[in-house]
C-alpha cells in the first residue's frame, strides 16, 4: 500500500476500503487533494475529498486525510480528526 499511497497525484480517484467506529465496514470513493509535509514532525500529509454523485469533489464536506511518517514507515488514515483502519487501496482510471 505504501508504493499506491507514493504514486498518488492531485486530483487522482482512490477506492479506499477501511473500518470505523461510526459505520464499520465500507469503501468510499475519494479524490486525492494537497499533499504536505511537516519538518518539524517529519510527516506526510495528504488530504482526501469525497466525491458526490455527480463525480465532482465535495470539498465541503468531511475531509479524510492519509498520515506517512517515514521514520517508523507506517501509513494511517483519519476521517476528520479520528483514527480508521483500512485494508485497501486501489487507484481507479479518471
């Protein structure tokens, strides 16, 4: 999964299948926004937007975010502010 989250580009589409406290397990359809990085905590960052019917990103809504930290080499994901779990990530064809 680590060389999937390496690959991504703004404004690519993933299928991200996952586990969480509020609806258990689920996949969404994300859009791939800015990715930064924190010198100072030495983290990755890349903000995810859901898609709406229409196919569009809804940047309104609520934002899922994937977390690298190169030093343990671990991926996390969070919906908002909170921690889920996912299995899977597949990068769909635009």
């Amino acid at each position: 999964m680590l060389e999937t989250f390496k690959q991504l580009k703004q404004n690519d589409r993933i299928r991200v299948s996952m586990t969480d406290s509020l609806f258990g397990k689920r996949e969404k359809i994300l859009s791939i926004g800015r990715r930064t990085h924190s010198k100072k905590y030495n983290v990755e960052k890349l903000t995810l937007f859901q898609v709406n019917k229409d196919g569009l990103p809804d940047k309104h809504s609520c934002k899922y975010y994937f977390y690298y930290r190169p030093e343990s080499n671990l991926l996390t994901l969070a919906m908002g502010n909170m921690g889920c779990s996912f299995t899977n990530i597949e990068i769909l064809n635009n």
